[in-house]
C-alpha cells in the first residue's frame, strides 16, 4: 500500500504508474494514477496547441517506429522480418506508398505492394481467377463463353447474343 500526496488516499501498489526512467526507474511514481491522469487531462486542456505540436513531433520523428507496432499488431511480424521484405511494390515496382500485403483466407504475409496495386487485389477479392479475366479482357482476347455465361446467369440474356469481345473479321 502507498499513499498518494495529491488525493492523500491509501492505495495498493497496482494504483500507480511504474517509472519508466531516471533514479527512480521500475519504482511506483509518487501520484496515484487518477491524479495523474487528471493532472495530465488539465495540462492539456490549457496547453492544447503545444501539447498537439509535441505530440506531430515525436510521431515525425518516429515514423518507422510507429510502422513497425502497426505492422506487428496487424500481422504479427517482427521488426528485423519487416525490414527483411524488399521495399518495392511485387507487382509494379513502385517504391511509394508501401502496404504490407497479405492473405485475408489465412492471414500469411505475402509481400509489399503500392497502395493502388493493393486496392487492386482488394477490388478483384483476391481471386486468381477474375485477374486472369481481367487480364485477357486487357489483352483482347475475352473468351466468349465467360462473356455468355455471366451474361446469361445476370441478365438472362439468350446464348446467341453477339459477344462484344469477339474481334470482327474483316
């Protein structure tokens, strides 16, 4: 138990902060953690534009940092596995706006993509099937029987209807 010299209550030692540095370190801090969070939530209010200035600060200057908690929350990976993946995009080569791509089936970390190349993946739900549709479609050479059973199972059109796919022969 500890009293607290702010609210002079009585408290067990879970009721205070561990300090993190200085000659003090790994010993509760003097102020109990209701009163330093009141004291902290009054510094703030009177001090809202510095306290925002200091907090754009520490986050510029610990950017990788901060990436590298997001990227370990979210995936699980380690800091060293993080700057092991090669900094370009596996799809276009673009070394702007990286994501860390991974399986939404069963959450394995596949590689880093730009952000439009991951949203494209996104957009096709991950299916290898509808890139390659795509990819023929981009290509010119749609098959028609793709073209008729979509169109068929969407719209109910008839089967003859003329696929706007098929190259006209001259």
């Amino acid at each position: 138990m500890k009293t607290c010299p702010k609210c002079q209550e009585e408290k067990p030692l879970t009721a205070f902060y561990i300090q993190k540095s200085g000659r003090r370190a790994g010993q509760p801090t003097s102020w109990c953690k209701t009163c330093s969070a009141a004291k902290s939530k009054a510094y703030y209010a009177s001090n809202t534009d510095k306290a925002k200035a200091a907090h754009r600060a520490w986050v510029e200057s610990n950017r990788d940092r901060i990436r590298k908690h997001k990227v370990k929350a979210a995936y699980g990976l380690e800091g060293h596995e993080y700057d092991a993946l090669p900094k370009v995009c596996v799809i276009c080569g673009s070394q702007e706006n990286l994501c860390v791509d991974h399986s939404h089936r069963t959450g394995r970390v596949r590689g880093m993509l730009c952000a439009p190349c991951n949203k494209g993946l996104g957009h096709f739900r991950d299916d290898p099937t509808l890139l390659l549709r795509a990819s023929d479609y981009l290509f010119g050479v749609a098959k028609p029987d793709i073209f008729h059973q979509t169109c068929e199972e969407i719209t109910g059109c008839p089967s003859d209807t003329p696929n706007p796919y098929e190259q006209e022969e001259a």
